[in-house]
C-alpha cells in the first residue's frame, strides 16, 4: 500500500480542508495507531481539558496562545467529526449546517419578524427558540437540559438563572446571603446530630457522611445564588482564587526559606504570620501601580 505521508509537509498556511485532510490521514491504515484507537468516549475529556486551556488563554491576553488554543479546540471537533464520518453518522460539513442553521433560527430579531433593543432581549429570544426547537414544554424541562457534564458550579449558576425566568428568585441579593448563613447553620446542626447517631448505632458513617455532604451540596448552591445576584461568575472567581492562592502559597514558601524556617515545623500561627506578610506585600505593590 502506498504510504501519502509525503504530501504533508510544514507550510505557513494551511486551509480547513487540509486539516481535515490531515485528520482523516491520522486515522487511515497509513497514519497514527494512537489516533486510529480513539472513539469519541475515549478522547471526550480532551475537548473539556483544551476548552479549559483556551480559556486559560484568553486570560492571559496573549494572542499567540489564544490562537494556539483555539486551534486545539478546533482539532478536537474535526477529530469527533472524522470518526462519525467513518462510522456514516455524520460528517463536517454536517457540523457546519447544524451550527449555521442555529444561527439563522435563533437570531429571529434579524432573520425572522421578532423585535429587540438590547443584548439582554437577544438572549430572552434566544432561550425562547432554543426552547421551541428543543421541544420543551415547561421550564423544569429547560433545567433538566442543562448538561450534567459542566462543572457543578457552572451548571448550578445556569440551573438557577433558567429558573429565574420563570420569577422562582429572590427579589434581591439579601434573600440568597441570608439562606447562606442559615445554610451554614444546617451544616454545624448536621455534623452535631450525625456524629451523636453514629455514636449511638442508629446510623453508619456513611451514612452520616451523605447527610453533611447534603447540607455542604445546600451551602454551595446558596453561595453561587448569591455571587448571581451579585453578577460573579462563580466559576471564574473560584478559579481566580485559587491561583490566588498557590500565587501567596508558592511565596510563603519562598519567605519561609529565605528566613531558614522548615513550614512542616511550624504552628499555624507562625503560618498565618507568614501568609499575612505576603498579603500585605502584594497589597503595597499593587498601591505602586
């Protein structure tokens, strides 16, 4: 059998027909036996993981990354499309009209007879044919169609934004705030009364671990109620935290070198002392700024 590897070779440009191309190389009998193996279970973490990354990218600012990400975003699509093209279910250019087609039905304000004035109205239009294509009856349908797959802080930030539409909302940020502190409560009235029933034999642990888990799941939801209201991505700003985090932690640690102390032999107190220092050094550098 003739080997066609030769016929891709490094250029500048390429066009999107030579990448598809190049993918349906990569999974012939003459190409990759590692693209070859994949099924679109076994590759379905990589599309979440290169979105991530893009995101990570945008972030950043830099276009050079951001147009490298979205390049691994891009091949991720044309790789789930090669396979559904070898299988017959469908193919690229499938993917295309299915998009296009959304586009045009969705936009009624522009390719249909339906009015808006904002970007706000757009997006009503938009969940109303989405909803109609979809054909979902009622709205605790559109919140079941929320996918499972996202992140459970990003879904139940779009749970609970579907369930607005229908009015099932605070009428402002002190309702949610005031179900975190009585959430909270729930939480240290769990873990008393848990702990005394597995004390006495009247359940196992756990069970009693599924109870608290139950009142923490509680706490969360409330918490991201509350970043809603306050218009937070609770996503984004947990993320942001944590590198936040590993940014103060990574200079703690630098901190606790340079003064010749070993953080596995410290108090807390040491450690906070420590942290506190850092805090107030980024504080003074972004005061320069």
């Amino acid at each position: 059998m003739t080997n066609n590897s030769e016929k891709f070779i490094i250029k500048d440009k390429y066009s999107m027909e030579e990448l598809r191309e190049l993918m349906a190389f990569l999974r012939s009998p003459q190409g990759c036996p590692w693209d070859r193996e994949q099924s679109h279970d076994s590759i379905k973490k990589n599309l979440l993981e290169e979105a991530y990354e893009a995101i990570d990218a945008i972030d950043s600012e830099q276009p050079e990354r951001i147009c490298d990400e979205l390049g691994d975003v891009l091949m991720q699509v044309v790789f789930h499309a090669q396979m559904a093209a070898e299988e017959q279910k469908f193919n690229f250019d499938d993917v295309i009209s299915g998009i296009c087609r959304k586009l045009i039905s969705r936009h009624t304000h522009i390719f249909g007879d339906d009015n808006s004035g904002s970007a706000s109205e757009v997006l009503d239009l938009w969940e109303k044919n989405k909803k109609k294509e979809k054909g979902l009856s009622s709205q605790s349908q559109v919140l079941k169609d929320v996918p499972r797959s996202l992140p459970a802080l990003q879904r139940s930030y779009k749970v609970q934004q579907k369930a607005a539409k229908s009015g099932f909302d605070w009428a402002d940020k002190y309702g949610p705030l005031g179900k975190i502190h009585e959430e909270l409560d729930e939480i240290a009235r769990a873990e008393v009364e848990t702990e005394t029933a597995v004390r006495n034999g009247q359940m196992s642990k756990e069970q009693a671990g599924r109870i608290v888990a139950g009142e923490v799941g509680d706490f969360l939801f409330a918490a991201v109620n509350y970043a809603r209201h306050l218009q937070v991505q609770p996503e984004m700003a947990l993320s942001g935290s944590t590198e936040k985090f590993i940014r103060r932690f990574a200079s703690v640690e630098d901190l606790a070198r340079v003064e010749g102390l070993n953080m596995e032999e410290m108090s807390l107190a040491e450690l906070d002392s420590l942290w506190d220092r850092v805090k107030l050094a980024e504080k003074e550098k972004q005061d320069e700024t």
